[in-house]
C-alpha cells in the first residue's frame, strides 16, 4: 500500500510512519516542520520506500500531487500543544481548518481513504467522568482562545463529515487523547516531556493549578496501530472513534511518579493557571476516553500501561541529551 501522512515528521506521524515501512509499504510525507522536525525522520531516510517532502499541507498542487500517488491519507498535519495554541492562534485556525481543507478537495478527487486525526479537546469544557463518542461538545467563549483548537479541530470532524455526505469520499474520524511517547517535544506545552526534563535536570516540576486534574496518557504505538486498523476496515468509514487509554491518573499524581523514577530532587511546585497560560485560563478537569466503541470495532487493548510507558520516555529523554 502508499500512504500519504501529513504532518509525518511529527512526533506521532514519524511512528506512524516507522510503523507502515516496517510492515513493508510506501511512505509519503508532508511536513513544513513548524512543530515537527527532521531528527524525528532521520532514522528513516535511507529507506527507499520513504519520501518526506517538505511544504505547508495547504499547498494544494503539492497535496494534490502526492495525493494522487497514495491509496489512503492520514491527516495528522496540525496545530498542536496548548502553549502553541495560546503564542499563535491564527497559524492555529488557519492551519487546522485550511489545511484539512485543501486534503479533503484533493482526496475527493481520487475518493481516496482520509483518516482524520482529531483529539479530545473537541469534547471542550464538558465535566463528563468518561466522554463517548456521541456526547455534545460544550465550547468555551470564543475570548479564551485556548478554544480555538477545539473549535478548528470540530471544524475538521464536520468538514469531513460532510465531504462524505455530499461528495462520497471516504473518511473516518479519530479523537485522540493525551497521545505520549518518545520524540515528543515538550516546547508546546505536553505534560509529560516536560516533567521528565525537568526532573533530570533537577529543576522544579511545574504543576499548573492544583494539579487534581485527570488525565489518560497512551503510548504512541498503540495510538498509530489502532490508526492502521482503522483504515483498513470499511466499516470505519463515517465513524468516529475515540482512541485512548483508561488509566487515569492526576498530575500530582504524575509529578510524583516521574520524581520517583528519575531519582531526581526536584522539588514539585504549583503554577496558577494564570501565570502559567494566560489570564482567564480554563483547563478540561477531567479527560477519560470510553473506548468501548475501538475495543468492539478492531480489538483494541493498549500493551503500553502508565508505568512501561513513563520508563520508556524517560529511558529516551537519559539517552537524547539535546531534547528540547
Ligand atoms: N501541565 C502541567 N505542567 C506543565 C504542562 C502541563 O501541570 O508543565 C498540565 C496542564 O495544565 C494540563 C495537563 O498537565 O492540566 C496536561 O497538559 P498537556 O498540555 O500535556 O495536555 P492537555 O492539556 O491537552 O490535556
């Protein structure tokens, strides 16, 4: 098979696609490495079977072009990190919505399979213990502009929806939750990278609020095979599938774990939101996926816990002294 992955020097678009040339078949990437980066593909350039071009996922004859090429299309080229949301909102909207754009107009042309890789922020403010595939999306003023993610990202779902609807191509949903594992940058805000630097560096680990907030983390390579799953079956077409893990743990919680396993002396200190964000700010208190619909589609059962998947990222952040 060939696949077309946008964003596919990103942290989860390079184990994507590490993954598919592994299983024998044809990589193409596009990435402008406004958030990923050439180290992320580097170990995979010598293979003849990847191609990475670099250029916005808004240039439609490029797009168009590879498009042409691949049999399915993982739409993985995204905005992301809440930090980056708040520096740059606009290159947030516009490259979540214009972006999406321009793949499905070029998809639509072939009736090509497009994989759009949404996230739980759609789910926005709502204060549901375990959010289904079916809830309503309850969005935060359009002030704060930590919704605009949210917003752009619900843009996508529908954009894609209704390319199905009126134009028959091929597309299917996944939202996906607090995705983690080497490779991940903690420059945009994730949690998890950040902890971890900050706990081998002997620096303070900063919680942000009080740090009772939930979170689920799931390991990269459970993420990327479900996504392979998924594009293979038909019946996923149309469907929208929460992709995620169900252990639930507080950032606390989190901070202390990561302190303990990196034997660091961090001292563990909270940042008002305020300070730590913007005036105003509103964090999502809790965030669990109910994954039931995944588990009955294609099997799903994550290998990765809470514990192997901490040890493998800080195992990474021990070997790469140079993470940002
Ligand atoms: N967070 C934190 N310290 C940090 C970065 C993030 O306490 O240095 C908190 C953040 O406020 C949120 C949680 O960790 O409650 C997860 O943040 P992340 O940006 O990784 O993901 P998201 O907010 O999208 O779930």
């Amino acid at each position: 098979m060939k696949y077309l992955i946008t964003g596919g020097a990103g942290f989860v678009g390079s184990h994507l696609a590490e993954i598919l040339l592994a299983g024998g078949h044809e990589v193409f990437v596009i990435d402008n490495l406004s958030t990923g980066s050439l180290k992320n593909i580097e170990h995979l350039k010598e293979n003849k079977k990847f191609h990475c071009v670099i250029d916005t996922v808004m240039n439609g004859s490029v797009v168009g072009d590879l498009t042409y090429k691949c049999d399915v299309i993982f739409h993985l080229a995204a905005a992301v990190g809440v930090r980056k949301i708040i520096d740059s909102p606009v290159e947030t909207i516009e490259t979540n919505v214009h972006g999406t754009e321009t793949v499905l107009k070029a998809a639509e042309k072939e009736k090509k399979i497009v994989l759009i890789a949404s996230t739980s922020e759609v789910y926005g403010k709502s204060t549901k213990d375990v959010f289904n595939e079916k809830d309503d999306s309850i969005m935060g003023s359009t002030t704060k502009s930590r919704w605009s993610y949210a917003c752009s990202k619900a843009i996508d779902e529908f954009l894609a929806l209704a390319y199905l609807k009126e134009k028959g191509l091929p597309v299917i949903i996944t939202r996906l939750f607090n995705t983690v594992g080497p490779r991940q940058t903690g420059m945009y805000g994730m949690v998890i990278p950040n902890f971890v630097r900050q706990a081998l560096e002997g620096k303070p680990i900063t919680v942000f609020g009080d740090g009772s907030q939930t979170r689920c983390f799931t390991y990269v390579t459970d993420v990327v095979k479900a996504l392979i799953r998924l594009s293979e079956l038909k019946p996923s077409i149309g469907q929208v599938f929460n992709i995620g893990a169900k252990e639930q743990v507080t950032i606390t919680e989190l901070a202390k774990i990561i302190k303990e396993k990196t034997s660091s002396k961090s001292e563990i200190v909270y940042v008002p939101y305020d300070e730590a964000y913007e005036t105003g700010f509103e964090d999502m208190l809790r965030r669990m996926p109910d994954i039931s619909k995944l588990e009955k589609h294609i099997g799903y059962k994550p290998e990765y816990n809470l514990g192997r998947t901490l040890d493998l990222i800080i195992e990474y952040f021990r070997k790469n002294k140079d993470f940002e």
